[in-house]
C-alpha cells in the first residue's frame, strides 16, 4: 500500500491544494479517474461560456435593426462553435494532466477512487492511504425518476455542450441557471427551444424582482411553460415525447432532443464515503465546518461535493482556506463574504447576498433602471435594473442586477460590501459618464435613509 502525507481525490479546486501541499513539503497523492480540471474546466463554466459568446454575437445581429443596421445570419456552423469550446478546454486538461504525470510531486493517479477504510481508497488494483485527505470530487446531474427517461437518448448539460449538429427543437427540462442558459444558447442559434418549469418562475432562487422580470423576457423568446412537471418520456417516431402535468392537466410536448437540467447530485456516493466516517446530509452533500473540515479527524472537504456554495469562484476560496489549514496548527474559518454569482443567459444576471423574498427585519429598496442612464439609453435596454436590499443601519444586505454587463458590474458593489460605509461610497465616488455603472451609483442613490 502507498502512504501519502496528503491524499486528494478530484482535479478541480482540489489541485491548487494539492500543488500547495507538495511545495510546503507534503508526499501529496491526488486521485482523478477523469479529465484534469474538474467540472468547471470540462463540462462546466469555461465550456458554456465559449459557446454562449456565439449566441450572445447571433443576439448582436438580430437586433441590429434597432440601431439602423441591416444584417442577417446566412449560416451557423454549429460544430465550429462547440469544437472551438471543446479544443479549448481539451488541450488544458491534457496540459494539467502532462504537468502533473512529469512530476513526481504532487503524485497523479489515474483512475476512480473508493473509500475501503478510512483514510484509505482503492484505485483499480492499487490501495492508497493518506495521513490527510481532501474530498473534492465535485458532483454530477441529478436525473429525475421520469417514467421511461431511462429508454430514450436524453442530454444532460455534459453531452449538451459536446454536441457538433444543432437540433430544430429541444426541450429542456428545469428552469434553473444551467437549463436557462444552455436553452438560450441554443434557441439563440435557431434551435426551437420549450422549458419546463416545475414552478411558477424561472430561476426562483434570483431576487424576486429578477426572476419575474426573466420569466417574462424568457417566456417572449421561447415557448415556457410553467408549473409543468414531466411525468413521462417516450419516443414518438424520430421524436422525442416529454409528457407533463401543466397544473391539473396532461400535456405532451414533441423534440428533436431533449436536456435534463434538474440540478446536480453529489459524488459522495460513488466515493463510499461512509466508510471514512464522514458525515453526509439527506442529500448526500458532505458536512463540513467553518474549517472545511469532516466529521471525520484529518479529512477535509470543499467544493461541490459539499455544496455550500457550488460555484468554481467559491470552490478556489475554500481551496485557499483548506490548504492553510491542512498545513497548518493554527485553523483559519473560511470567509465567504460577500458570495456573488452571476447567469450568463440574456439578459445577464448577477447577484449578491439575500435576496427581497429572504430578507428578515426591516430593510428599504434602492432602485434604478439602465433605460434612465446614458448608456443604457444608448443600448436601448428597455428591461434591465438594478436593485438594493438595505439595512436601516446602511448596511448593503443584498444587490441584484439584470442586463447587459451584470457580472462586471456587480463587482464594484462587492468592494463596497467589504469597506466601511459601503453605500456612502458607491453613492460619492465618481463615475465615468455615460459609463454602464452609472446604474449601479444610481440605484445606491435611491436608497432611502
């Protein structure tokens, strides 16, 4: 059996601990049965993007009317648009996996890992022990028990973003982040696109204001149908059949594909994690404390695979945190503070801290629209806005933003978060005019104190 000072099991921010380690002086193993990189750099936020880009350019053409352009898209060349996604992100997982595979420290080991013992998993015919562990083994789509799903050919967000051949029609199944960006992605480039949305609001987790406004913009560009839970799965000639109950009745919808985008599930199952004595939630997502540690002494956990929050962003903090504390007598919390995300859909949204729905105690609202600003009277925005959550002591509780360039600028409202009289700030400094972020100060200054 190899004996390793610190054992790290998945490639994605569980590497920057591992390479940490290694440098400080640690014998480090670090176990990856797939891709280098982990789900953000292969099926996750560095694919999407690259192919969201080419229908956020089809968008720019469509509308170019309203700016007194004619234009018109002659051809899409749809597996030149995922290829150049997917050559991307393949060649940097093959470069992480020749770094790692020349070295001798951090030690890379190729293959899936379980748990035999604590401290201890097997990797094909090898036996691996760590007098440390690190669980980052991330998650992976959740698929729901929909009658008959198990007989059709259905995509999850993986196979989504690999496909070389644009469908006519597609349905996607969840009106989450991934299902509402890969749907735009593809209704954007001409594929027919119907979600199905169990609730009465895409994107329910977003601000109130946000996920109403959303809805209504998505539900003008393709066909939404809300309060609709699939039930059935089934293929009707060279289509796909997605029965559902839309309120009290059936209905059925026919696709050339369809994209089950329900959420993610942890792989805390395949690990077997319960033989290390670590600790799960009825979800299956890894308990840890504010130190990233486990249940279980000298086994830590971040990431996705213990979902506090499951974004890469978050996931590299608490890679910093774990580190230190791994190497370290002294622990550190991690800080999490302030938390943003963004949905890179169109419009774009981007947010940060509670949103109206969540707020407790008193609180006031800061309002402003990008059509009242130079910029956005430039970019004929009718629908974005920018929205505060205020406490009555002036503390920035929550921000939200939908509209062109939300998740830049979301990111002077985070500084001002961390800094003393934060509001005050964004409402003094100056902005560049008629600069974007003019919103943002506007908003800040329709506060009321």
């Amino acid at each position: 059996m190899d004996v390793y000072d610190l054992l790290v099991i998945g490639s994605g921010a569980g590497l920057n601990v591992a390479v940490e380690a290694a440098q400080a002086g640690l014998k480090v193993c670090i176990v990856e049965k797939g891709p280098l990189g982990g789900t953000c750099l292969n099926r996750g936020c560095i694919p999407s993007k690259i192919v969201i880009h080419s229908a956020e350019v089809a968008e720019v053409i469509e509308r170019s009317k309203e700016f007194g352009i004619t234009s018109s898209i002659s051809k899409i060349n749809f597996k030149y648009v995922t290829n150049r996604a997917n050559k991307t992100v393949d060649a940097d997982a093959r470069s992480i996996q020749k770094s790692l595979l020349k070295g001798k420290n951090p030690k890379l080991i190729q293959g899936t890992a379980k748990f035999i013992a604590p401290y201890t998993v097997q990797v094909g015919k090898k036996q691996i022990k760590g007098k440390k562990v690190l669980i980052a083994s991330g998650a992976r789509p959740f698929i729901p028990p929909i009658e008959g799903l198990d007989k059709v050919p259905y995509m999850t967000s993986t196979e989504a973003l690999r496909q070389t051949k644009l469908p006519k029609s597609m349905i996607v199944i969840g009106g989450g982040y991934i299902g509402a960006e890969l749907g735009n992605f593809y209704g954007a480039l001409g594929c027919k696109v119907t979600i199905l949305q169990r609730g009465n609001l895409l994107l329910p987790r977003e601000d109130v204001d946000v996920a109403k406004t959303f809805t209504k913009i998505f539900s003008k560009k393709f066909n939404v149908i809300l309060n609709a839970s699939a039930t059935k799965v089934s293929k009707k000639g060279k289509l796909i059949a997605v029965t559902a109950k839309v309120g009290n009745r059936n209905k059925t919808f026919t696709a050339e594909k369809i994209l089950v985008a329900t959420g993610v599930k942890p792989n805390s199952d395949l690990l077997d994690v319960t033989k290390t004595g670590v600790k799960v939630n009825k979800r299956g997502f890894i308990k840890i404390n504010k130190f990233m540690e486990t249940s279980q002494k000298n086994i830590w956990a971040l990431g996705d695979v213990s979902g506090v929050f499951m974004f890469r962003h978050s996931a590299n903090l608490e890679a910093d945190f774990a580190a230190f504390n791994i190497l370290n007598k002294k622990k550190q919390a991690v800080d999490y503070f302030p938390m943003p995300h963004a949905v890179f859909t169109s419009p774009e949204i981007a947010g940060v801290g509670v949103t109206e729905q969540e707020v407790k105690g008193k609180y006031v609202v800061g309002k402003a629209f990008y059509k009242n600003t130079g910029k956005g009277e430039a970019l004929n925005e009718k629908d974005g806005f920018v929205k505060f959550i205020v406490a009555p002591n002036k503390k920035i509780l929550g921000c939200h933003i939908l509209g062109p360039n939300a998740s830049v600028l979301l990111h002077e409202v985070l500084i001002a978060m961390k800094a003393k009289d934060g509001l005050k700030l964004l409402r003094n400094v100056v902005h560049v005019h008629p600069a974007l972020n003019e919103v943002v100060q506007r908003a800040a200054g329709n506060v009321p104190l």
